[in-house]
C-alpha cells in the first residue's frame, strides 16, 4: 500500500509540473500544438510517466538501502556517518582559502570544479576509513563499555582488516573459512591482485587461463555473499610486484595478510607483519595421530626405501608402513610408530600389527 502511495505522489507531481511547465517553454515550441490544452496534456503525460519511472529506481533504491541497513551494526553505520562528516568537513576546511582566491573570469569554474572534487574524495576518504576501523572509532565515545574494558585489558583485541592475496583466491578456501566464520573483520582486495587475476584469465596458457577465471568467479562469489565485509583498495603502491604491494598495503593497513605462498608468508614474518599462511592453518587443523595408534589404510604405492609402502588418511597425509611393499591394493591395520613435522606438511610412519598373507603362492619340495 505504501509502495502504490509513493509512485502515485511521484506521478501526480510529475503530471502538475508538465501541466505547469507549458508557461516556461517559448511560443515556437506551443506553436507545434493545436491549443495550449493540447500542449499541457501532452506534456503533463510525458512528464507523469517521467516521473513514474524515477518513482519505481527509486523504490528499488529504498527497498536495497533497507535491506543493507538491516545487515549492518548499529555501530559500524554509526561511524560510518561520522566518518562521511570528518571527511566532507575536512574538505571545507581545506577548500575555503581556496575559495577566498581572486581568479580571472575565464577560469571561473575551478572554483566549483574543486569544491565538488575535494567534497567527494574526502568524502569517500573517511566512509572508508570508518569501513575498516569504523569499529575501534566508536569505542573511543564508550570506553566503559564490555568490550572496550576486554580491549583495554588486554583480553580481546579488534577484529583486524585481513588482506588475501592471489594465491589464497585461486586456492578458494578462502570462501569456506567465511562462510564458517574463521575469518573477521574486514576482507581487503587489492586492485593489484585484480589486475594480476585479470591477467591471468587473458593468459593464452591453458593453466593460467583457468586460475584467473576461476579466481575472478570466487573473486565474484564473496562479493555477493559477503558484500558488507569485502572492501577493494585501489592505493597504487610503488613495487617490483604484486607481493611487494601487497606487504606494503599489509603494513600501512596494520592487517593481517592471508596467503597459501609459502615464501611471502617468510617475507612476511621478516618484516614483523602479521600474517596467516592457509597450508599452517590446514596443517594445525588436522586431526593428530598418537604413537601406538591402530589405524585401517589401504595401501597405494610402494615406498622409496627399503620395503615400504604408502598410504594416506582422509586428510591426505601421508603414511609410510614398513613391510608394506609387498601388499599394494590391500587394506591392512597399521600401528603408528612416530610422526614427522615439516614445513610443506606432516608425514606419519608405521608397520604393521601382523603380517598378512601375500599373493606369492610358495611352493614346498617332495
């Protein structure tokens, strides 16, 4: 009822003022009609389904700012506004000497030109700042609060602002971990990893092709499913490459970067920057196997040494049994005897409790 109420007043007032607006328009215009009530209604018509058609973009408008609204914290829409406000008065601030300035007539419009430009960037300026530390802002007006007293304790720190990096896109594990809330605060894009998933889906390589594409679709996925958390930074560092830009928007950020390269995560930690390596995090979550353990694994392939064979856990680690060569395809009970920690993963190792039949037949002499 509402909704037909508010398109009925855009179109009534789109019909007055094409009733009224004839008065405006010059005699050679009218000319074209037969009499002026001809002229009214016609532009009364066009004017009312002018008007209907804002009518409808704008409730399409309210009923998506509606939506957002209810999806977002009291606090963060708070700062948010405060942020907006700082911005525009910083701009006005900046903006009035230059106003003050006597210019020549035939660059008269710089004057306007820059007050809508600066309003605009700083603006957008402190909207995004408020975005990502809207939070630790509006603690500042209610230090009493729980959580601010937690903060100040100590006991809990602010949700940091997570930077990912391509790899961690390409690896679309970064999608489950915010389905299922592992990940919080903020979720920073760099126009830089764009770029380079954009160049890689226009690789003509068949490989790089496929990771760009599928990158840009999961790129696409958390944006629609986490709109309100996903945050594009469009700062153009100075940098060699996309890591190095990457660090430098990690450390200006005081974020935490996110990525499954090895090797950055190292540069990383040399630079002091917080970081969170995905192969760590798989690594940590995996359920943990006790010497003396008995285990049921088939077993896949022979073993590098000796008489080993190989099998595998349901997480993919690795499992090396000794005496095991002999029995491939076969599911045999494995005792855990020790495990192996490295750096690109864990390898668990283990004999057997008995020794099974083998497919050799033996033959026995007269």
């Amino acid at each position: 009822m509402v909704e037909f109420i508010v398109l009925s007043l855009f179109f009534i007032t789109g019909v007055a003022s094409g009733w009224i607006a004839v008065d405006l328009y010059s005699y050679q215009i009218l000319e074209r009609f037969s009499s002026p009530i001809e002229a009214r209604l016609y532009l009364a018509g066009i004017f009312g389904l002018f008007s209907l058609l804002i009518g409808i973009l704008f409730q399409q408008l309210r009923k998506k700012l509606t939506q957002q609204i209810n999806t977002t914290p009291t606090d963060l829409l708070v700062s948010r506004a405060v942020g907006l406000i700082l911005g525009l008065l910083v701009a006005n601030l900046i903006l009035a000497p230059i106003l003050l300035l006597p210019l020549p007539e035939k660059i008269f419009f710089a004057k306007p030109i820059s007050a809508v430009l600066s309003n605009v960037f700083f603006g957008l300026l402190g909207y995004n700042l408020a975005e990502i530390h809207g939070r630790t802002f509006i603690r500042l007006f209610n230090p009493n609060s729980s959580e601010a007293l937690l903060l100040t304790e100590g006991i809990l720190t602010p949700a940091s602002a997570k930077i990912i990096d391509t790899s961690v896109i390409i690896d679309g594990r970064i999608k489950a971990l915010l389905v299922f809330g592992l990940i919080e605060g903020k979720v920073i894009v760099a126009q830089t990893v764009i770029d380079e998933l954009q160049q890689l889906a226009d690789s003509s390589n068949n490989e790089k092709r496929s990771k760009g594409r599928r990158g840009l679709k999961i790129l696409t996925e958390i944006r629609k499913t986490f709109s309100n958390r996903l945050v594009i930074n469009s700062t153009n560092y100075d940098g060699s490459g996309t890591d190095e830009r990457l660090l430098k928007l990690t450390e200006d950020l005081g974020g935490t970067l996110i990525t499954a390269d090895y090797n950055l995560s190292q540069v990383a930690k040399v630079k002091e920057l917080s970081v969170l390596n995905l192969s760590d995090l798989v690594i940590a979550l995996r359920p943990e196997v006790q010497p003396g353990e008995k285990l049921q694994l088939k077993i896949v392939r022979e073993g590098k040494e000796g008489n080993q064979g190989v099998g595998y856990l349901d997480d993919g680690t690795m499992v090396v049994i000794e005496g095991a060569k002999s029995f491939l395809g076969k599911r045999l009970e494995v005792i855990v005897t020790g495990a192996l920690q490295t750096s690109t993963g864990r390898m668990v190792f283990g004999k057997l409790e008995k020794s099974p039949p083998t497919n050799k037949t033996k033959t026995t002499s007269s």
